[in-house]
C-alpha cells in the first residue's frame, strides 16, 4: 500500500518513476503535452530511437551515478532487465510498485498463531513424518486434537484451515514430495551436521551414472546396444575429472577403476593437438609429462578428498569400502532417491546431452513418447568411438565453458571455466603431482582371503588357480602370517571381468596365476563372473544315474538347441540378446586389460573382431589334446571292415553239407529230405 512509504521513500519512488517514464515515453512527465525544457533529449527521443535503445542509454546513463546516490534510489546494479521489470510493475501496481521491497515495513506474521497452536503444528509435523501422507484438512483436526489434550484448562483459539494450511506452506514447504522423500530429507540434517561446501580442487568430487541415451554399437557384432556413463565432477571446478562407459550396468570394480583414473592424469590421444594439451600454469607440461611417461591431456588430477554417492548397488557394498580405505578417501553419502544432493552432476548430465548426445546419430531421446522411429537402425558409433567421442568432447569443450550459474565465492560476478578454476586454485594453493604406480590396479581389485591346496591351487569364485604355478611353491608348505578372521590365509586378488586369472603378491611383487582349465600355450576367450555362474550351474546339475525320459527331456531339448535353437526360429529377436550379451562381456574383459599395467602381459591376447573363430580354435585344440593323450603317441589302428569278417565265414553256416555226405546229396539240387523240404518253403 502507497501509505506504508514514508515521504522520502516516496520521493525515492517518483524518481525512479521519472527515470521509467523517460524510457518508455522519452518524456520524465509520462507525455509529450507535459515535456519539461530539453525535452525530450537526443539519446531517449521516441521518434529517433527505440524502446531498446533508451534502456540502454539509460543503464549508461544511470551508472554515471556516484555510489550514495545511486544506494539512495536502489540502482547499485541497474540493466536492461531491470528497467523492464520496474516499467512492468509499474503499470501493474502502480507507483507503489517502485517502491524497493527494503523500504517497506515487515510483515507482522501472523498473530492468531499463539506458543500452544505452534506446539501443536510442530508436533503434528512430526506425526506427519511418521505416518502415511494425509490431507491438510486430516491435520488440521489432529492439531485441534492436540490442543484439546494439551491444553485442557486453557482457552486456545486455533485459527482457520486457511491461515494453518499458509504458515504449514511457509514453514515446512509446499509438500509436493513423497512420504519417503520427506522423511529422509528431515532425518539428514541431524546425521550429517550441515551442508558442505566446497572451497578446493578435490575436496568433494561427486559420482554418478546414467544410461547413455545414445544407441551404440557393440565393438564385436555391432549390434546396437545401450552402454551406460558413470562421471567423476569436481564439486569446487566442475572439472569432469574422469568417466567410464560400460556396456553394462555399472559395477563396483568400474567405480574403483574411475577412482583410479581420479589420480591419474590423461594420455594425449591420437588426433589430439596442442590446444587440448595440459594448459595449467606453475607447472611445466614437460615435468608433468616426464612424471606421467608421456605427454598428458588438459584435465585436472588429483587425490579426492571425499567423493559422495547415491545408494545403487555399484556405490553402496564392501567392496567400495574398501577401494575408499585404500585410497585414504571419505565416503558421504547421499539422502536415499534425492538428487538434488548431487545436482552439480545430474546438470552435468543435462549439459552433455543437450550438448553433444542431441547431435549424435542414435539419440533415442528421455521419453518414450518423444523417440524417432527406429533409433536402433540410427546408431553409427561403436562404444570405443563414442568413448573417443566423449573424451574429445570433454577435454576441448567441457572444460573451456563459461559456467553461467557458477562462480566462486572471492569473484561471483566474473567469468569462470573449469580450467581457470583449477588454474586459479592451483595458483593459490600449487598442485599435488603424486602419481599413483602401476600396481595400483592390483590394491583396487576385489579380495579373497584363501587357502592354497598343495595340487590344486587357490580356490577363488568356486574355480582353481594356480596349479601349476611354481610362484607358489613357499605358499604350500607354510600358511600366511596373518592373523585374526583370516589367520593363515592368503590374499588373493580377482579381476571380476577377466576370469582366467587371480592375482597374488609376494615380497612386494605381483605374480598372476591362471586358471587350471587353461591350455598352456593355447588362447581361450574371455569370461566373467557371469559366465563362472553358469558354468558352476551346470556342474551341479551334472550327474551319472538313470532317468526317466522325464529327466531326459532337457537333455533331448539340448540336443535340438544346438542344432535349431529357438532364437534362430525365423521372428526372433534372442539372438541379437546373446549376441549383445557377448559383446558387453568382451568389452568388460578389453577395459581389464587396459586398467592391468603394461609390465605383467596378459596369458592370451582377445580378439575381438572374431570371436566365432577363437571359440573354434580352442575347441579343436582341446579335442586334438585330449585324443593325443588318449593313444600315448601312437597312431591307432584302422578297425577291420565289416565286410571283410562276412566274407569270412558263410552267411548260413547251419546249410554248410558235411565231408561224409557229400556222396548222398541229390544231384539235381532239390531233394525230397528236410532240407530240401524245408528249402522250398
């Protein structure tokens, strides 16, 4: 209202009326009728000039001002925006509508609210919280039950649904969230102790994975598959400090390995020039590069000091536990299905796909309604270009963006990227060049506290390893010096996505040992823990006794399957499953390859581009093996024919005629006797 301005914030309000009408009409007095000496003045003339360009000469002409001046109005930061809003408000409100919201007295709150009715709505927000989700007119009776039973010998006046459905919304939101959503928002601030903020490269890097909504190809059969990216972003610099795409839903070994590739600076790449090579002043590219082994990449590196997660099952187990243990790094999780506590990532997520996914042939789009026809037939890109893709991207693009809605707290008006953040703070506080050892991999791998069995091996996943292993020849005769829950045992490493061999170390050096069933010298295809599952099934499913034709049934529909199987029936879509299914788990075995260092070779190279011939191969290696044990080096024998023994003895032999009646036999061939009876029948 006009008369809750004192005079002079009404006079403060007609010049800032004056300076509207000058813009909008050219005239201070609002009319050409009323147009004061001067007036109007070259740079706000209506028929020389526009609307636009008097705002603009008046934000010019307004920042002239000295700074009290310009505080005794309320224009220390005046655009053209705010000239526009102010003239909105006016027509809308009035001169009022002027008038600066500080000028004005506070609002009084609301009085009808006494201590009991405020005790009441707090105690029913916390029922609330409890219970499940009710209407505003459900509580309104559970606060004046409340007060009724609290305060019985007082008179308390509760107010109307109306004025407790505005101080609920006022207070506690406007509660548009899930019961459950509620619920873990309130419990947080008592178990977490406040919000944290981010003042350093490192002191809080955010993870998060999402499926790509881009249609690949797998790198084997390519056929187009859905991978799924999993980031590293710096909470202080918004840097993307590292990424992974896996073909399948992500696993703990993969959140590891990107905790890895946190530490670790980024190769160049092929293609790759020297504006997308380390920039970061303090810091030569030469030492960075001598330090590194190559020349290394503009993006930043570092040893996080916490990391914040959601609850999937890639973030939340044992393992994850452990890899932050080894690392040194602090776990702080996230509030259950609320991603507003890594908003810096989910917008990340949003920028690369309005960014780059769009644009990529493939896009299927976050709706099912909004896809194109056939974003499969769409796909182009195999999982290592759009992998290549995405570094490119991140590197030249990512990290040299304005950040519009981000800013530092020591300049918040200026213009930042990820890369002048952490140029800045590396400035500030230097950059910590620790570069972790190759045999990093090795510490981040899962663990398996065995014992050593002196013919077979190590028993790891339900498979044995190690058997022939002379680097294992100290471990037989003498148990681990360990203590505690695995007092005796052995550490033994696994690699979930490369199963033909676990990983020890002894006297500080790593020894692989490959799994029994291997050919020496003979390649054999890769396998996962997926494919151990199976394998472990069928064996127990396995067994010698007599079945009914019930039983045998299974084995009779083996049989067909390996003939006709159903997904090669003419219509069905299972064989681009299995084939896809393939794909991810070969691509999961390369990513274990690329992590191991490059001084321990692997035991036999994968060949991804045919895998039908290298199943092939193996079985008829193994074939040929197992029939040259079976003769000892000798060639066999040819068996006899089957003719040559018939033509041996006669085809009758109960007809053959003895030596002495040989004189008694009818010579016309056809006697009268049994024989010659019997012969006519």
């Amino acid at each position: 209202m006009i008369e809750e301005l004192s005079e002079h914030d009404l006079g403060r309000a007609r010049v800032r009326l004056e300076h509207v009408m000058e813009v909008e009409t050219g005239f201070r007095s609002g009319s050409r009728y009323w147009a004061r000496p001067g007036e109007p003045r070259p740079a706000f003339d209506p028929v020389t000039t526009g609307v636009g360009e008097r705002r603009r000469s008046k934000v010019v002409e307004l920042s002239g001002l000295s700074e009290l001046e310009a505080a005794q109005l309320g224009l220390e930061s005046l655009s053209e925006r705010t000239l526009k809003r102010m003239a909105a408000r006016f027509r809308e409100y009035g001169l009022v509508g002027l008038a600066d919201g500080r000028w004005t007295r506070q609002a009084g709150g609301h009085p009808s609210v006494t201590a009991e009715v405020e005790e009441a709505i707090r105690a029913v927000h916390e029922q609330c919280l409890r219970r499940s989700r009710i209407s505003m007119a459900s509580r309104e009776r559970l606060i004046h039950q409340y007060v009724r039973e609290v305060f019985p010998d007082r008179v308390v006046r509760v107010p109307h649904r109306t004025t407790l459905a505005r101080v609920w919304r006022e207070w506690f939101g406007p509660g548009g969230a899930r019961q459950r959503y509620v619920r873990s928002a309130a419990a947080v601030p008592a178990a977490a102790g406040g919000l944290v903020v981010a003042s350093r490269p490192g002191q809080l890097v955010v993870l998060d994975s999402t499926p790509l909504p881009v249609k690949v190809l797998d790198d084997v059969f390519g056929t187009p598959i859905t991978v799924h990216l999993t980031i590293a972003l710096d909470a202080y610099t918004h840097s993307i400090v590292a990424f992974r795409l896996t073909p399948v839903a992500e696993s703990s070994i993969e959140v590891a390995m990107l905790l890895r590739d946190v530490l670790s600076p980024l190769p160049m790449r092929a293609g790759w020039g020297e504006d997308m090579a380390w920039p970061y002043p303090g810091v030569p590219a030469a030492l960075v590069a001598e330090l590194a082994g190559g020349p290394v990449a503009g993006l930043p590196f570092f040893t996080p000091e916490a990391i914040t997660v959601d609850h999937g099952a890639a973030f939340k187990n044992h393992h994850l536990v452990e890899v932050a243990r080894t690392l040194g790094v602090d776990v702080l999780p996230a509030r259950a299905m609320r991603p507003t506590d890594k908003a810096a990532c989910e917008r990340a997520f949003a920028a690369i796909q309005s960014l780059l996914l769009e644009l990529v042939p493939g896009w299927r789009g976050i709706d099912v309604a909004d896809r194109g026809a056939d974003p499969e037939a769409d796909a182009a890109w195999t999982v290592a270009e759009m992998e290549h893709l995405l570094a490119s991207w991140i590197v030249a693009v990512w990290q040299n963006r304005r950040l519009d809605q981000h800013a530092p707290a020591w300049d918040p008006s200026g213009r930042h990227s990820p890369n002048t953040l952490f140029a800045a703070a590396a400035a500030r506080d230097g950059i910590s060049l620790e570069i972790p050892l190759p045999e990093l991999y090795y510490e981040l791998l899962p663990v398996h506290f065995v014992k050593v069995d002196l013919r077979r091996g190590v028993k790891v996943g339900g498979l044995w390893y190690g058997a022939r292993c002379p680097e294992l020849e100290p471990c037989r005769v003498a148990p681990a010096p360990r203590g505690g829950r695995h007092a005796g045992k052995w550490a033994v490493r696994r690699d979930p996505r490369d199963c033909r061999q676990v990983f020890i170390e002894l006297d500080g050096t790593w020894h692989a040992l490959p799994w029994n069933a291997l050919p020496e010298g003979e390649q054999v295809p890769a396998f996962g823990d997926a494919r151990v599952s199976e394998l472990l099934k069928e064996a127990a499913r396995a067994g010698l006794r007599p079945r009914t034709d019930a039983e045998l049934l299974p084995v009779l529909l083996d049989l067909l399957a390996a003939v006709t199987p159903v997904e090669a029936w003419p219509g069905r879509p299972e064989a681009r499953k299995k084939a896809a299914a393939r794909a991810r788990e070969l691509a999961r075995a390369r990513a274990s390859l690329t992590d191991r260092p490059a001084e321990q070779p692997p035991l036999a190279p994968i060949h991804l581009a045919e895998p039908g011939k290298e199943v092939t191969d193996a079985i008829t290696a193994d074939r040929a093996r197992r029939r040259h044990a079976a003769v000892g080096g000798t060639p066999p024998v040819a068996a006899r024919a089957l003719a040559d023994d018939v033509r041996s003895r006669p085809l009758y032999p109960s007809a053959r005629p003895r030596s002495d009646q040989a004189d008694d036999r009818d010579p016309g061939g056809v006697g009268s006797g049994p024989a010659g009876g019997e012969g006519t029948t």
